[in-house]
C-alpha cells in the first residue's frame, strides 16, 4: 500500500498504532519496549505508511521513531506539561509528500487549552493532536486528528467524544477529515455513537464497515496475547467523513517470532480522498 494520486483524487495510507509506553518492563517482560522498537519501525516502513497516528509514546520513544524512520516528520506535544513530559500522541507524516499547514494540540478536559489538567472523571490526561496538511503532488488539502481516551473515566470518554467533534467541525470546517486513535471504547458505546453520529451536517463514519475489503482480525487490544480470544474487541478506529472513501481496512495481528508489535494491534486503511 503507497500513496497514489490522479487529477481529482488522492490515495493515501494511514494508520493508527498504540505503541504501548516503556514505563513498566516488569510487565511487559520480553516485550519491553527497547526489544520491539526496530519491529515496530520496520513495520511502518514496510507498509509504506503515509500517516500514523501514534498512542502512548514517551519521548525516548518518539526519538527511537525518528531515529528509524528518516523520510517522516512529526507533530506532537507531551500531555503534562504540553512539551515533553508524559505521553504523545503523535502524528508521523512522510515529509517530502506532504506539507503541514498548521496544526497543535488540545486537551480533552473542561478547558482544551490548559495543559496538564485531567477532564471529568478521567484517571489520565488526554489530548487530541490535530494537522492540516497538504499534499506536494496534488496540492489536495486534508484534516488529521490523533487522540487517547481514557480508560477509566466513562464520563471523560463521552465528554471526550463530544469536544472532539466540536472542535473538527472549528477545525476541519469543509476538508477531508481522517480521526485516528485508541478510543477504549467497542462499536455499541455511546462514545463512538457520539462520534459517528448521522444527524451531524459534517458526520464522521468509522472506517471498518464501509471498506470494500476487510482483512485481519475483529479485535485490536489484546495485551500481549494474555486477553482470552472471546474477550478481546475493537478499541482502536480510524473514522473519516463523507469525503473520504475507504478502500481498505485491515488489523494488523503480527508477530516477530513471540514479539508482538504491541499489546493492541495497528490498523491501516486505505483512503481516496474527494
């Protein structure tokens, strides 16, 4: 999968990826982040990956990132302190395909501008890291936006899905639009009933049921393997708006001999954008 263009339309390739933080490597044992870093680079590099909207990166991480992938770029800022403490979640963009027109980041809390500050019920910080960029071939102009929503807060995560809409329709205004982003939160919750709501003018669709090929399996968080089959679900989407076509949608469940990429799987999708 690569990026292919015509007169009218642009093909690209995005992907959303929880990296899963290094912080804990009693937990993650042989799956430390250090053992799986070049897997998850080579990963990125062998899909071809135009965007990937990354979860959980901690600045060591991002620079390990950036050190294995010289043809892309970044956008980001840490959500503690809005530079470099805590958690990013950062938007990687090939560099010499697209130029980024603007874009920042906000929080996921009662004031989106005050960096740091836990919204409602939320156990972490949460963010949302937002792009305009444009394509250097077609000059096609589109909206990214890569967020975590908490994992604890059931309050947060609705709150969470409503701000991020709000500030898509501010943002995005007529663009194409592309959310990538582990929302804990499966297909019946309200949460994503909030984001892919119909009634909406600019409403947003997740990616999986409209592709014209699906491939990998129904579920992304599995922690390492330890999840049982039966109890494991979708968290992780890729939601577009109307002007945006989905070609493919696969999960990404692979395996470096034990190593897993992550304790959730990567999706990537193949998007035509109008």
């Amino acid at each position: 999968m690569a990026t292919s263009c015509t007169e009218k339309q642009l093909t690209i390739d995005v992907m959303t990826y929880n990296i899963r933080n290094n912080n804990n490597p009693d937990a993650d044992g042989e799956n430390f982040w250090p053992y799986r870093k070049d897997f998850a680079a080579n990963m990125i590099r062998f899909y071809d990956v135009d965007i990937v909207g990354t979860q959980e990166v901690l600045i060591t991480q991002l620079k390990d990132l950036l050190d294995s992938l010289p043809d892309y770029d970044y956008l980001g800022v840490a959500r503690d302190d809005g530079k470099e403490s805590g958690e990013f979640c950062a938007l990687f963009f090939k560099k010499d395909k697209f130029e980024l027109l603007d874009g920042s980041t906000f929080w996921l809390s009662e004031d989106p501008s005050a960096a740091g500050v836990k919204g409602w019920d939320a156990d972490c910080v949460r963010i949302v890291t937002w792009a305009i960029f444009k394509d250097r071939t077609t000059g096609k102009k589109f909206a990214v936006f890569n967020t975590h929503f908490d994992h604890v807060g059931p309050i947060a995560r609705v709150e969470s899905a409503k701000l991020l809409v709000k500030k898509v329709d501010e943002i995005a205004k007529d663009l194409p639009v592309i959310i990538t982003g582990d929302f804990n939160s499966v297909p019946e919750t309200e949460v994503v009933k909030i984001i892919t709501d119909k009634s909406r003018s600019n409403y947003l669709a997740d990616s999986r049921p409209i592709a014209s090929l699906k491939y990998g399996p129904e579920w992304t968080a599995h922690n390492f393997g330890r999840t049982p089959m039966e109890d494991r679900r979708i968290i992780d989407y890729v939601f577009v708006n109307e002007k945006v076509k989905v070609g493919k949608h696969a999960v990404i469940a692979e395996m470096l001999n034990k190593l897993y990429l992550s304790d959730h799987n990567p999706v990537l999708v193949q998007l035509d954008l109008k």
